[in-house]
C-alpha cells in the first residue's frame, strides 16, 4: 500500500453553552429536526441520564443512530389546545406541529391525560417528557418514576428507538433492564403491566429463533419473567404486523408458485446452458424450479441476476429489477443483456398490457412512479422480480413489495448479507437465508483487483496489506480531526484528479458520523469552501451545492442545488428539477461532499475518501469498514487516524446483531396432533 504523510492545524474546540430554559427549549427542537430527518441521533443532542440504580454495571441506553418517523409531509393544523398545553408544561410552542402529527387533533387531551405520550414526537428524551409532566402539575397525579403512564411510554419508547438501531422486538430481561435504568421501579411487573394493557405485544423465541442482543449475552442467571428457557420477546403493533404479513407473503409465494412444464421447461434449462458463467446458470437453474431464491455476492456478482432478468425476458416473461437507489438501477439496467437481434436492453417489452421496464428503484415501483403499474386487484404485473442489494431492505418495504407480488410469481432477494443492513428495522435478507426456506446461490465470481482483494479480506475478518500496484488503494496517515480534514480536501481536489483523472464531484468522501471535527458536517464545510463557496442564502445552500434529500429516512436521493423560490429550494435530481418545501428543507437536506457509510450503502463512485479520523475507533466494526471500502470502483483513500483500532475492528467486531422474528415465522412447525403437515 502506498502511505502519505500529512500535517494540518489544530481544529478549534467547541464552548460550552450556559444551562439555561432557552437553551433546553433550543435543544429540544434541534433534536426533533434531526431525529425527524434520519440523520441524527437524539442522543448526539442530549447525554444519556445516569442509571437511576448505582449498583447496576450497566450504562444506560444509547440512542439510536437513526429515525424512524419522518417530518409532516405538509403544514399541519395545530389547535389552539395544543398550544395552551405545551405552554403549561414548558414544552417549546415550535413543537406544536410535531406533537399534533405524532398524537393526531386529541393531542390536547391526550398529553393531559398522560403527559409522557410527549414521548412519541421523534427526538424527546424521557428527561424532558418528565419536566413536561411535573411541570403540568396535575392535582392528585403521581408523576414521578412509578407512574405506570410513564413507564408504559418509556416501554414504548425504548423498543422505538430498538426499531431505528434495526430490531423489531426486544427481550423481556433487555427492556425490563432498560427501564430500571431510567428509575421505573419493580420494572418487571411494569413490563407485564403493558402488556396487560395492549401497550405491548408478547411473543416466545423458540430455540434459537432470534440472534442474541449483547444484553441478554450478558445476562445473569434465567430470563426475567420467563420462567423458561426461551426468552420472551416484546415488540411494538406495527413492526409485528409487518414481519407476519412478511413471512405470510413470502409462503405464499413458496406454495403457490408452480415449476414450468415440458417446453417452458426446457427453455430455462437452456438459457441455464447458455448463462454467461457458472454462476449465473446456478441461479437460472434455481429460479427455474422456485418461486423464492435468494442469491449473494459482490459487486461483481450482480452480472447474475442481470442475465437473469435477460433470460426471463427474452422467454416473455414480466421481469425486472429493483434497487434501492437510481445509481445502482442505471448500473444494473446496462447489465441486462439485450434481447437477441436488439443492441440495447429492452426498456420495455412490446405487445404486453403494462410496459416492464429493466430495472426500477424500490421506492419508484411501490408508489407507482416507476414499473408497469397496479392491476385492479393492487398487485403488480410481474413474473419475476429481482431486489438487488436486498440487505438493505427493511421488514416493512418487504412486506409491501411481497404483498403486491401476484400468486405464483418468483422472488429472488439478491445481496451481499456482509453490508450495513437496513436504515429500518429487520434484516430481511439474513434472516430469509438462516430460516433455510428458499435454495441460497453463492456467487463464485470475486470482485476483481486490490480492491476486491482488500474487501474481500475484510468480509473474512482480516485486513491484509493489498499490492496496489497502480495506486488502487492509499493510506493518508492523520494525528486529529483538523488534519485529516486537511487531507480529504487535498485528496479531492488535487490528488486524486491528477494522478487518476477523476472529477472531484466523481470522488466522494465517506466518515463515521456527522458531528464531530472530521464528521459529514465539518467536512462538508470544508468541502463546499474549496469547491462552491457561498454565503448559503438558500437555508444554507447555494446554487451548484451538491446535496442529499432524503424523503424518508434510510433513503437519500444525490442532487445538486439549483436555486430558490417562495415554494422552497429546487433541486436537480437523477429524474430531473424538483423541489423541497421550505418547512422541510432543514430536516431533509444536507450536504453531501460527505456522507455516511449508512447514506453511502448501495451506491458506487469511482472514487472514494474514507475518513477515519481519531475518535471514529468506537463506531467502527467490520461491517461498517466493509460497506465503506466497497463504495469504490477504481480507487480507495482511507485518511487513517484510529491505529490499530481498524484492525482490531474487522477482525473482533463482525457488527452487531438485530433481533427479530422472521426466521422463526418462516420455518416450518411441526403439525400438531390430527392436523395436516403444512410443511
């Protein structure tokens, strides 16, 4: 690997701030609007409180690194009950919209009557739900931390913010624990409590039904409240529903789908023949025979389900594919081989009701902007659908996708399970692949040159020393944040371009998080200071800014500033102008010189510049380095600054696990006495 030194000046603390009543209110707002936008953490605005308990070991819950809930899509009529409230409970009047879109217009009477429902607009921490409830002063209320109001809200609360770290339930001993942490006393009869109550669903982890959580590892003794040896598991209506109506959908599709017949037979067996690698034939051969097939490997790996989407094409079939971003939909739509006699891939097929196009965007062929369409029965006209980069699918985007495929079609779920998982809860992907439910094709075909050599390494838990011959991959050794900012910059506009010949807007540079001295927010700044200054007189944009929007969370869409009206900050995006309304202009879009691996995750640039500055090391883990190193095509920057953080990272730290349901709902029960075997 080739090594270059750097040195940069000291990067300027920042002061603290006095402790005032308008700086919580400040506080406050500042958190909703990030938690809404999905890039902020709340607990990056707010320390964690100290556990109410002294003895316990534990440190108190972490908040999520993302969000769930986004903004109010448009102005939401605030009653003037609403206003009155939070006044009377020292609540920031600026929340009002955001209490009346998570509450709904009894927003009013419900605060009233529990004050900890606060607790449901995105970004309020249980601090501050518990001044707003003291400072309500209900005659005759308890409001203290035994309230069973509140400790049904801190429930709900807590598997929240399990959901935007990727969980879909918890464990009985894990909640029950966190909400010691937080002073609610005898918290396992509070947990039981609200369950009673309907606040809560209950389930049973059978066997080895879901990945342990750190927390229960760590557990003494048998699970709290079980009494049994599979833990009970506490989840939230929503995230519920959807993993069942998943796991309903997807043996649907495994029981209702058909093999093919005589010559429909025979010419999957030959496009089978004809694939254009071993591989590809596996899965041909595969999705010949079922209708759910899930497929992994690299990058290079998705010339695979490109040619199958070629092969059901040219055999008539309705199909296509579908990515999570419009990058990775034009990198796959130029895979698909064209039907024979043509020269470019068929955009769609002629002399069918609805034209199929190659490859669509998720979001694009559930909201019916992309794709062939919905028959009068809601299901789309598909005989076969591909999901590529199908780890970051979350439980919800899969059920609707499963729900709209008609019976008897084919699924293929194709991706690298090695990747960060999904900005929402579930991990689709891993779990359909440990249920054992559908034939799993392995990709024999490696990503090529040092580059694939270094990522595969990392899949693997080593990060070896590469021959990069023609500079494929570079360490930029940095002592703090102020100097490896220094040296993103460099690298972008200087090193990069003269030595591969690489536009600084085809590099992008990839850090830990957002705040920090060498975070997306400082480098950001540096970065539009060297290529598009301005004063931001846009909201803090100016024309040529390069930006994210993110129209919900865990999916950001690339843009460019162009300009400003009085209906708010137009953009130019992948499908042409369009344009943010003011109000969400500040929870929706960001800079994006510098982004995340989590905003980076299933897109490629020719270059990328992976920041890892000082105090990165605690946010590193295997899965984060091997999503962050794959983002680039020709050539990799890593501004080193954590030592032997990095190493130690890939090779003991895999990432940590998600626990959820679904590949205990996908397997197979055994029948019980006198009833039929469903299996």
């Amino acid at each position: 690997m080739n090594a270059s030194p750097g040195t940069g000046p000291e990067g300027p603390e920042a002061a603290d701030t006095a402790d005032t009543a308008g700086r919580k209110a400040a506080e406050l707002m500042a958190a909703v609007r990030a938690v809404e936008s999905g890039e902020k953490s709340a607990a990056e605005f707010f320390p964690a409180p100290e556990p109410a308990r002294p003895a316990r070991r534990r440190s108190p819950a972490q908040g999520p690194r993302g969000a769930s809930a986004s903004a109010p899509a448009g102005p939401v009529a605030v009653p003037a009950e609403v206003h009155e409230v939070l006044a009377a409970g020292g609540a920031p009047e600026a929340l009002a919209p955001s209490v009346v879109a998570a509450l709904g217009p009894r927003a009013a009477e419900e605060l009233r009557e529990d004050p900890w429902r606060l607790l449901s607009v995105a970004g309020v921490r249980p601090e501050q739900a518990d001044a707003f409830a003291a400072a309500l002063g209900e005659p005759g209320a308890d409001a203290g931390p035994g309230d069973p109001r509140r400790a049904r809200a801190l429930a709900g609360w807590l598997l929240e913010a399990a959901a935007r770290a990727g969980h879909t339930v918890l464990e009985f001993a894990v909640l029950a624990r966190k909400l010691a942490q937080y002073g609610v006393p005898e918290p396992e009869d509070a947990v039981r409590d609200a369950v009673d109550t309907g606040a809560l669903l209950v389930f049973r982890a059978d066997g080895d039904g879901t990945p342990p959580s750190e927390e229960a590892e760590e557990a003494d003794g048998a699970e709290a409240g079980s009494g049994e040896a599979a833990p009970l598991l506490l989840g939230l209506e929503r995230w519920a529903v959807a993993e069942e109506s998943l796991a309903d959908g997807l043996h649907r599709l495994i029981t209702t789908f058909r093999p093919p017949q005589g010559e429909d037979a025979g010419a999957w067996g030959s496009a089978a023949s004809a694939a254009p690698s071993s591989s590809a034939g596996e899965l041909l051969r595969a999705v010949a025979a079922h209708g759910l097939v899930a497929h992994t490997g690299g990058e290079a790996s998705r010339a695979e389900p490109a040619a199958l989407v070629g092969a059901a094409r040219a055999m008539g079939l309705r199909a296509c594919a579908a990515t999570h971003t419009e990058d990775a939909r034009r990198r796959l739509a130029a895979l698909v081989p064209a039907r024979p006699g043509t020269e470019d891939p068929p955009a769609q097929d002629a002399g069918q009701d609805a034209p199929v196009p190659v490859a669509v965007t998720v979001s694009g062929l559930l909201e019916g902007d992309q794709g062939p369409g919905r028959e009068a029965d809601g299901t789309l006209p598909l005989d076969l659908l591909v999901v590529l980069d199908a780890a970051l699918l979350d439980t919800e985007t899969a059920a609707a996708l499963v729900e709209a495929l008609p019976d008897g079609a084919r699924l293929v779920l194709s991706g690298d399970p090695q990747v960060l998982g999904s900005a929402g809860p579930g991990q689709v992907l891993q779990d359909v692949l440990a249920a054992a439910v559908a034939p799993r094709v392995t990709s024999r075909t490696p990503d090529p040159g040092p580059l694939g050599e270094l990522v595969s390494g990392i899949g693997v838990g080593e990060l070896t020393q590469v021959a990069a011959p023609g500079k494929e991959i570079v360490i930029v050794p940095v002592r703090e944040a102020a100097e490896a900012v220094h040296r993103t910059v460099q690298l972008v506009a200087e090193s990069v371009p003269r030595a591969f010949g690489i536009e600084p807007g085809a590099t992008q540079v990839i850090t830990t998080g957002h705040p920090g001295g060498a975070g997306t927010t400082a480098l950001n700044a540096a970065l539009k200071e060297r290529f598009n200054p301005g004063p931001g007189r846009f909201g803090g944009f100016d024309p040529g800014d390069r930006v994210t929007f993110s129209p919900a969370p865990g999916r950001p869409l690339f843009a460019a500033v162009a300009g400003a009206d009085g209906e708010g900050l137009r953009l130019d995006g992948p499908h042409g102008p369009f344009t943010v309304a003011k109000d969400r202009v500040a929870t929706a879009v960001r800079h994006a010189w510098a982004i995340t691996a989590h905003q980076a995750a299933g897109g490629r640039w020719p270059a990328a510049v992976v920041v890892l500055p000082g105090d990165a090391a605690d946010a590193l883990d295997r899965r984060w380095v091997y999503t962050a190193f794959g983002r680039a095509e020709r050539h990799l920057s890593v501004v080193h600054g954590v030592g032997d953080a990095l190493p130690r990272a890939v090779a003991q730290r895999p990432g940590a696990p998600r626990t959820t349901r679904l590949r205990e709902l996908l397997r197979p029960r055994p029948a019980a006495a006198g009833e039929p075997d469903d299996t």
